[in-house]
C-alpha cells in the first residue's frame, strides 16, 4: 500500500500534466498557483510543499516550472508557431515566457528551435 505522502506526491504530478495540458487546450485560462492546487489536492499548501520536497528533494514549483517548460520545448520543435504564439498558449506575455524560458534552460526559445530544428 502506498505511503499517504507518496499518494499526495502521485496526485500532484498527475493534477500538473492534466492542468498544464488544460491551458495549452484552452479548457483552462491560466495556471493555478501552487496553494490553489494544494486546495484542488485537498491539503494545505505547506503540506503540499513539505510532503513533495520530503518525497522528491524538490520544491513543488520546481516540478511545476520543468512541466511547463518540457511542453514549451515540444512545442518549439514540433510547430511553426512563433515564439509569441507559444508564450500566449502558456498565457505568458512574450518577454516574460523568453526571460522564464532562459532562466529554466540557459537559452531563449529561439535559440533553442534553431538548435534542434533540421
């Protein structure tokens, strides 16, 4: 049987990939803060917290931040949308998504499409 803290831990990687590809859908407007899902989960959000940094050695937003920026790369790779498309899908403005892209990946999302398109 699962420990409660690896169900929590379970439970908020499943709600992430299901909530992050409900905005790039467009089913949801805009990403959750972390204590809006730790409300969703039914814990508190220092649980929330607590719970996935004793379970992973990470804090939640780490996981968050990695998930959304995995989906950003896969989208520069695999359509032609631009890069102000691709930041408006996440409901990013485009200068903030390039500065969140860099800092996540060590180089801005146009320079990341030209590296891994042929």
């Amino acid at each position: 049987m699962m420990k409660r803290s690896e169900e929590i831990t379970h439970q908020y990687f499943t709600f992430l990939d299901q909530h992050i590809h409900e905005v790039i859908s467009g089913t949801a407007h805009e990403f959750l803060e972390l204590n809006e899902i730790a409300g969703k989960l039914a814990v508190s959000h220092k649980h929330l917290t607590d719970t996935i940094k004793k379970e992973t050695g990470k804090h939640p937003c780490f996981f968050y931040d990695e998930k959304i920026i995995g989906e950003a790369k896969h989208m520069l790779i695999v359509t032609d949308k631009s890069v102000a498309e691709i930041a408006r899908i996440f409901t990013y403005d485009p200068s903030n998504f390039s500065k969140f892209f860099k800092k996540m990946t060590g180089c801005t999302p146009g320079k990341f499409r030209d590296s891994h398109t042929v």
